[in-house]
C-alpha cells in the first residue's frame, strides 16, 4: 500500500521542514487555565517509588467539545492528554503543578502514548496534511522536548487508538474512518495496524478490506513481536482478537453478535493477555441485563482460560483497561445507565471495577451527574491509586460549569473513595 511519510524534528538540533507539517513549532508552554490552584506552590514530600503525586480533581474545558486521556509512568509520572477547544496538548503534572506541556499545534489531536521506564514518551495522534487526516507520531524526552515528528498515512483518514513502543519500533492500531470522496461511499471503517520504524523512517499499513463497517481499540505485541489486534466487526458479526502478519488474520478468539465488541488487550509479565469488552453473551458465571462488561484471560495461543462478566441491569460499556503486569490484578472503566456500583446519576455514569486476578469482582466505584460522562481513559499507580479521564456535560467535579463536554481528571483511592 502506499504510504505518506514526512518526518521533522528527527533529533534535537537537527530538525528540517516537513510538506504539509505546520509552520508553528510546537512548544512547551502550559495553555491558557493551567495554572496550578492557590496555595498548591508548596514542595511536597515525593511519593513512595512507583506511586503518583496527589492529583487534584479537575474539570476544564472550552465551548466546543473536550476530553481528556492519562497515563501513569513507571516512574509515577501522571500525563494528561488530550483536546481543550482547538489545541491538543501533552502534560505532564506533579500533583496540582503542571511541570510541562507541549502541543503540536493547530489542526491535530493527540489520541494514545506510551511512557517507558525512563519516562519517554511515545504518542499517536491525527494531523492535517494536505487537506486529510493523517498519522502522527512523535517522540518525548522526560522534560517534554520534542525528539522527532513523523505523519503517514493513505486516502481514507485514519482514527488511531494505541500505540505501542518497543525499541525503536511503533506499532498503532486503529481504523480508517469512512471515506466519501463525492457522493457515494468509496470504503467503510476498515481496522489497520501501523508498524513504523523510527531510525529508519519507514513504515507499513495493514489493513483489512470487508466492505463492512469494522473497528479495531487497541494492539499489543506477543513475546515474538508479532501484533496482536482487537475490536468488533459488521463482516463476521461480533468482535475479535486476531494476529497480524502480512495481514489482518481470521481472529483466534471472537465473540458472536453485533451487540459484542472488545475494547482492550494487554499481556502480562507470564505471557497470557487479558481482554475487555461489552457482551450480550452468557461468557461469565452470569448475565446482568442487557449488555454487560467482561474481562477475559486468554493463553499465549489466544485460547480462552477463564472470562467473567460484571454490570447492571442496564446496558453497560467497556472504555478501557489498566493492568498490573505481573500479577494479572485489573481495573476496569466503563459507563452505565444503571447501577453498576450505587445509584445512577442520570444519562451516563462512569465505573471502575477492580477485579483480582483470577475475575473475582473487588470494589467498585460509580461517578455522574444529570448529564453524560464519557470516560475515555484509566490509570493506575504502584500504590493502587487510580486516575480516570474522559469527558462530561455535568458538574463531574464541584462548582464547575461545563460549557459543553468538558474534560475531567478524577482521582480513586486504592479502595475505590475519593
């Protein structure tokens, strides 16, 4: 397939001008409204090795549509990711203190990062280039510099979901959005992983073709560093996990039914992979109501070891997963018209169900208002502190006045209270 690839910045120092990038530099300067709160000016003792700084809530946005994604570093590191009005943006924050930001300017979005061991940051996000949509990858230092910049991308826009860093290596997954070039539908959704090289700047599409509208949230990598991709599917009626070569292929495990689809993966320290999803499928010990949420352990093969489903008579949804590694341990974010863990708020609440690792359900902890929240992203700290981020059109957080969907950052303690 033919692929679009301009790359600048590729080192500190050494940057040079890319067709359809920008003219603006992207920069390190916290946007308007970023400020840390009154009386937060004062050092704080650092936290225990792995575990975040306090995170204030927080809910902040402009008058068209927010929303907010964050990750936890090894380290304990928190950023916070997303799209405020017209300007994506990167942070990182020590507690009520943004330390940096940096955004890579006008026309782009910041969708997914990775954080390594040194608190390098890997992200994906969408650019404009030449009139479409395309992939954006760029590389972070700790302090928030910019390392290098790449877009690629073909005719249909691409909506990325993850990505995934290993050495010199970025491996995206997502979908090509419909493409309508006049007036008639030219492709539907069709899922694809990205597999790029930095040093080498050079980087392949796989994509699937079915004529149907297909999804693909997220990728990991087997121990070979073959990809691992999931998501759901109008062509074979029901979600997937399929492995990819030089091509998308026919999934090893999958769940019937357009009502299924499978949100995450990831692989733990001995080689089995846990999944999430929504099903109306009787996978777990029970069903709840009409649509539940699930979490799967799956054998190195993708053979099925144990699932179970969690949820509320009400329709509930799987947004994503945070995982400890080594022992299997899950937490779960989601959002519900019911009472997954107390009673709803109205329109759609957002969930966290902490879950051992063999699926036993632990707490579980619910948060809404009058209108919709739309989590959009979970994170967990050695320490068992969770982050969630996402978006809403209530006061999710006291005394705030959204103008829209407006972005929030809610912080659980490791028993699931405020």
């Amino acid at each position: 397939m033919k692929v679009r690839l301009a790359a600048a910045c590729l080192a500190l120092g050494a940057c040079t001008e890319a067709p359809g990038l920008p003219d603006d530099e992207p920069t390190v300067d916290a946007p308007p409204g970023m400020d840390a709160p009154p009386g937060m000016d004062a050092p704080v003792d650092p936290p225990p090795a792995g575990c975040a700084m306090p995170v204030p809530d927080r809910q902040w946005g402009s008058t068209a549509d927010d929303t907010a994604g964050v990750s936890i570093a090894r380290s304990g590191a928190v950023h916070v990711f997303g799209g405020v009005g017209d300007r994506p943006f990167l942070e990182r924050w020590d507690g009520a203190q943004v330390a940096w930001a940096w955004t890579p300017g006008v026309g782009t979005a910041v969708d997914a990062i990775t954080v390594d061991a040194d608190d390098r940051i890997a992200l994906v996000g969408r650019m404009l280039v030449d009139g479409e949509l395309d992939l954006m990858l760029a590389d972070l230092d700790a302090e928030g510099q910019q390392l290098r910049l790449t877009t690629a991308g073909e005719a249909p826009p691409e909506r990325p979901f993850t990505i995934v860093a290993a050495g010199t290596r970025r491996v995206v997954g997502g979908y090509h959005d419909i493409f309508i070039p006049s007036n008639y539908v030219e492709a539907w959704q069709d899922p694809f992983v990205f597999d790029y090289d930095v040093e080498r700047q050079a980087g392949t599409f796989v994509r699937a073709l079915t004529g149907r509208p297909d999804l693909a949230t997220d990728v990991t990598l087997d121990p070979d560093g073959t990809p691992i991709l999931v998501g759901s599917t109008e062509s074979r009626a029901g979600s997937f996990v399929s492995r990819v070569s030089d091509r998308i292929e026919a999934p090893a495990f999958s769940l019937p039914g357009p009502l299924d689809y499978i949100r995450s993966i990831e692989r733990l320290a001995d080689g089995d992979f846990l999944i999430a999803g929504t099903t109306i499928n009787p996978i777990g010990d029970q069903l709840f109501g009409e649509q539940d949420v699930f979490v799967a352990r799956l054998a190195p093969d993708l053979r099925l070891r144990w699932a179970q489903t969690y949820g509320s008579t009400a329709p509930d949804f799987a947004i994503d997963l945070a995982v400890d590694l080594a022992t299997g341990a899950s937490w779960l974010l989601g959002e519900t018209s019911g009472d997954v863990a107390g009673p709803a708020a109205g329109g759609n609440d957002l969930f966290v169900i902490q879950i051992d690792p063999d699926g036993t359900r632990g707490w579980a902890a619910q948060r809404g208002t009058a209108g919709d929240e739309m989590p959009a992203r979970i994170a967990v700290d050695a320490c068992g502190t969770v982050i969630v981020a996402g978006a809403s059109d209530g006061p999710l957080v006291p005394d705030h006045q959204p103008q829209g969907y407006d972005a929030f950052v809610l912080t659980l303690g490791p028993t699931g209270r405020p």
